[in-house]
C-alpha cells in the first residue's frame, strides 16, 4: 500500500479536474505535476517538479523521448505532404467519392480497423488522411478525433499489433504472481486468445463508432459540436485551440497542380518503412523468411513473422518510418520542381513547430506518470479496492477499478501492469485453481485490457487521447468532453454484461451481439432524449435531392422538419 494513502490519487484527478474545467491543458498538467511533488516532498517542490518532467522524457529506455522525435517528424511529414499539394489533391479525389458524413465517416472507421498494427500510427494516418475530407463535409473536428481515438487502441489491443508482446509479457507476469509454474498452465498466446472475448469495451467501442456514424445519431456535448457543424461550417467552436492547425500555421502550399502522389507517396513510405523496420528490430531475415516459403514451410514462415512481430522495437520502427516520409518530400518536391533543398529544410523546422503543443503536452502528461509512480497511486488505488470479493461480481470490479486507474494516470499500459499482478493471483485464489482458474485468470486479462482502453479513453492526460486530437486538428479538452459520454456509455454496457456472464454464466459469444443491440437501443433512446430537450433533430444530417437531381447533404433541425 502507497505511504500517501488517499493523498496520491489527488495529483491525477487535479490536473484532470483542471483540464476539463478550465480548458487549459498544459496549465492543469503543470499543477497536477506540482501538486503531486509538494505532497511527495512535503515543501515546495519546484525542483522535484522539474526533475519529474525531465526523467518523463528519458524514462523507459528512452521509449518516450523516441515517441517526441517521432511527432516531431511527423509534423514535418505533414508539412512536407501540404507544401506539396497533397492534403488538397486528396481532398479533391475524396470528396468526388465521400460526398456525405456518412460515408466519410465509414471511411474513417474502416482505416481505423485496418492499420491495426500501432495505434500511433494509426491515428496519425487515419487522422491527416481524414480531416480536410471531414471539414469539407461539416463534420466537427470533435466527431472526428472521436472515431479515430476509439478505432485505434481498441483494435490494437485485439489484434497481432505492437501491444502484443507487452500483453503476453503481463500474463505471464500474472501467473508467476500467482504461483503457478509454466508446465501447470495454457501456453501463454492461449490464455491471450481466451481473454479476447472479455476484452468487452475494445469490442464495443469499435461497433459503437460504427452505430454513431451509421445512423448519424448523437447526444451529449457531441450532438452539441455536430450541431454548431451542421448549421454554421464551424468544424471546432470558437475559442478553440486545435492541438495543430496546419493550414494556419504554413499558409498555402506553393504547389501549383495538386497530384495524388504527393499524399499516398509518403504515406505508404510512411506505413512501409514502419512495418519493414519493425520487422528487421524483431529478427526477421527477408532470406530466412524466403528460406521457409520456397520449402513450403509455412508453419516456419509463420513462426518467424510471430517472432518478429513480439519483438519488435516499434517505436524507433515508427520514428523511422517518420523520417522515411519526410525523406520522400524532399524527393518529390524535387522531381516535380516544386521546392528546393532549401524550402524543404524550412518546411522540417515548420512543421516541428505545429507539433509543440502536442509535445508539450505529452512530456506534462508523462510527467503526471513519473508523480504516479513515486506516490504508487495506481497501487494503492487497486489495493484499496480489489480484495476478497464474490467471484461473480469479480470481473465488474476488475474493470471499473482498472478504468479509474487509466482515468486518473492517463495510461492504458500502465493500469494494466498494475492489475495484472493484483486481480490474477486472486482470480486463481478464488475459483479455487485448476481449470476454473484458468478460465477466470483469461477473464481478468481481458477485462483488465477492457478497462485500461475504457479509463484511457476518457482521460484527458493519455497520449492516445492527445495524439487523436493532434492529427485531427481539434481541441484536446473538447475531444474528451465529447467522447466521454460515448466511452462510460459503452463502459456501463460492459459492466452489465460482466455482471450477467458472473451470476449466469451466459457465453461471451451470445453476450456480445446483445451488446451491440442494447448500444443501439440507448444511442435512440439518448440522442432522442437530448435533441428534444434542446429543439434540435437527432440525426446529424439528411441528404436531399435539388431539382435537377444532384444530391445534397443538409442540416437536421425541428426547423427543417
């Protein structure tokens, strides 16, 4: 149990509480981080401030300090892509193809779904691809950030992705806190498998992103952006401050002809360079692979890309394929004479500057990690409330108590290599070992991941919530004031369902599609409840015909009724 106590929770839920309250992220970072540091050091602090936001920077073997160097080259990759004309030649080539929210909205989540490897990359890609397409179509920028934010984690963590090895890693972990030796138990991608049902809130939050944009249905402080969207072209509210405001920033492109290669060019060097490295960092030989194909061994050739992909180094795989795009800017605004060496190298240093506040942030939200860490908030927080529990309430705990731990340190990884060693010793204590155990120990891992995804998306101090709202150009605090409702709508939906798998023992499998159904029923029942109250039309958008056929999309109020 942490020696603060109750204390080391309140740095977290400052710095959150400030964020949401007054809008100004970095400030309610800053004082989280300070706060934290006079509770730890017992007098002002300042110094022990400042010692925490530099180690956030090179903690984890420099992990985090490789993640920086990566946005940094990002931006300049999306500096490179607008310089070139490519956001405006994709843009024009999208919006022949997606020409309703409906549509582009699909778009989005069916990208979301397939770059399923990282989930940096994956909203980084997703998000600049997106944005210009979305604003065309007065789609708010807080919709969008919403779609990407709740595609990429949740699919990362189900799939073969960068995650895996750390997740295997916690399981094991798990059963060595419990005692149970290796030839006693599942290999450890079995127990991975058997827990992916239980990963209720990745699962959910996926199809939940499909429903909203399908039927165009919203409620909360997100039908109120979409409404301020529909009706006035406004994409963020006025106030805001996007987490990167490309267009503002760098001015318009000095490419004359707009051509598609300028986007998808870097982008696939962008996707390419990052597999292919993450691939070589985790072993894989292009001729021991060849070997195993031209045999016609195929389990070999699988074993090798399994190995490789949990031993992947995939940050430094993301930071290099990051160079590889702008590298390829330069390259293509040479061929087709459209800047100079000279230009491109201002362009780098341009777009490092519309990465600041996102870097900015995340150094202070990581600093918020390193307070964490000293206070042992996360801890005392899965101590205090994880003890010897009825097995069938269990698994609802797990997740609320995981959930709040994302929440409040704004780390999804972080809460699960809390709980893993807490909730799995007491799963196999509990259901009494053997295979009971086993199966309860699958359960507690994938509601641990479920819950770790659910805190973290709601959490305005996680670096996936702020790389969602940095690539989709919104507002950090707007982004999580609108998603929060969609993310504890699906988290209370889950919580449901864990409760009825407890005392019923009803199959994942059945459980599941009646959790689509009943995400479907309260996204009804909610948006129609909300858009009354406020005289608005539930659904976001209608599409009409002209007289000469053309179809249009326009706004839905009681008034266009």
């Amino acid at each position: 149990m942490s020696e603060f106590g109750a204390l080391s929770i309140v740095p977290p839920l400052l710095a959150i509480a400030l964020a949401i309250a007054t809008r100004k992220a970095i400030l309610s970072l800053f004082l989280g981080i300070w706060s934290g540091a006079v509770i730890y050091t017992g007098g002002l602090g300042i110094v022990q401030t400042f010692d925490w936001i530099v180690a956030a920077i090179v903690a984890d073997d420099g992990f985090q300090a490789t993640i920086l160097v990566f946005t940094l080259l990002l931006g300049s990759g999306v500096a490179m892509v607008w310089n070139l004309g490519g956001t405006h030649a994709v843009r024009d080539w999208a919006i022949e193809r997606l020409d309703t929210q409906r549509k582009a909205g699909m778009a989005a989540w069916a990208l979301g779904v397939i770059l399923f490897f990282d989930d940096y990359a994956n909203t980084t890609i997703v998000g600049s691809a997106m944005k210009d397409v979305s604003d065309r179509l007065r789609i708010s920028r807080e919709k969008l950030s919403y779609v990407v934010d709740s595609t990429a984690a949740p699919v990362a963590t189900l799939g073969i992705s960068s995650w895996v090895a750390f997740q295997l890693s916690l399981i094991d972990d798990g059963y060595a806190e419990a005692g149970v030796a290796e030839a006693n138990r599942p290999s450890t991608f079995e127990v991975f498998l058997a827990s992916i049902p239980f990963n209720m809130y990745a699962i959910l939050a996926v199809a939940m992103v499909a429903i909203v944009v399908l039927w165009g249905r919203d409620y909360g402080e997100m039908l109120t952006a979409e409404h301020r969207s529909w009706t006035s072209g406004r994409v963020t509210r006025d106030g805001a401050k996007p987490m990167q405001d490309v267009a503002g920033e760098l001015g318009e492109p000095p490419a004359s002809t707009p051509r598609l290669i300028n986007f998808f060019a870097p982008v696939a060097v962008l996707i390419a360079v990052t597999v292919a490295t993450a691939l070589w960092s985790g072993g894989l030989t292009a001729t021991g692979l060849l070997s195993d194909l031209l045999a016609a061994d195929l389990g070999g050739a699988g074993d090798r890309l399994w190995n490789a992909v949990v031993g992947a180094d995939f940050a430094t795989a993301l930071m290099i394929g990051a160079f590889g795009m702008v590298l390829s800017g330069f390259v293509l605004g040479k061929v087709y004479r459209i800047f100079g060496l000279g230009d491109a190298t201002e362009y780098v240093v341009d777009g490092f500057g519309i990465m600041l506040t996102a870097v900015s942030i995340l150094v202070l939200a990581w600093g918020i990690g390193e307070v964490i860490s000293a206070l042992e908030t996360g801890r005392y927080v899965a101590e205090a409330t994880v003890g010897t529990v009825p097995e069938p309430v269990l698994p609802a705990l797990i997740f609320v108590v995981a959930g709040f731990i994302a929440f409040s340190t704004g780390t999804s990884w972080g809460t699960m290599g809390i709980m893993t060693p807490v909730a799995v010793p007491i799963a196999w204590e509990v259901s009494g070992g053997g295979a009971a155990g086993h199966t309860l120990v699958a359960v507690m891992v994938g509601v641990i991941f479920s819950g770790a995804i659910f805190g973290d998306h709601s959490s305005p101090i996680s670096d996936t919530t702020v790389l969602s709202a940095t690539f989709t150009g919104a507002d950090l605090v707007d982004h999580v004031r609108t998603q929060i409702y969609y993310a504890v709508t699906v988290g209370l939906v889950s919580v449901t369902l864990l409760l009825v798998w407890g005392f019923f023992g009803v199959t994942p499998f059945v459980l599941l599609p009646a959790g689509v159904l009943l995400l479907v029923a309260l996204v009804y029942l909610l948006s129609e409840f909300d858009a009354r109250r406020r005289g608005i039309n539930p659904v976001s958008v209608r599409e009409a015909q002209t007289d000469d056929g053309e179809r249009v999309v326009v706004a839905g109020t009681e008034q266009d009724d």
